[in-house]
C-alpha cells in the first residue's frame, strides 16, 4: 500500500485552532517535522485541510 510523506513547512502559528490541532493530529509540532503515514481518505482529508502548511509526497 502507498504511504504519504507530510513535511510540515510553514507554522500554524497565527492560524486557526482547528489547523493547528490538525498539524498536531498528524503527528507534526515544528517545521522540518517530517511523519510517513499510509495513504488513507482520513489522511488525505487532513492534507487537504493544512495544504499551506505541509508538503506531500507519495513513497513506496
């Protein structure tokens, strides 16, 4: 199964407490924080929540 590489990029300093708590939920607390989750709907649905704030990569 395909997995997701979410490197946290910017801060969710300043921005919404639902994004924050998102950026905490997948597991990210600084920039540069990087987390290799499995590509599941959950997990694309909280990318797309914080696309400004994270960067996606697909890894085998």
């Amino acid at each position: 199964m395909a997995r997701l590489k979410v490197t946290q990029i910017k801060s969710g300093i300043g921005g919404k407490q639902n994004q924050r708590d998102t950026l905490r939920s997948l597991g990210l607390k600084r920039i540069g924080d990087v987390v290799v989750k499995e590509d599941r709907p959950e997990i694309r649905g909280m990318v797309k929540a914080i696309p400004h704030l994270v960067a996606v990569e697909e890894v085998e």
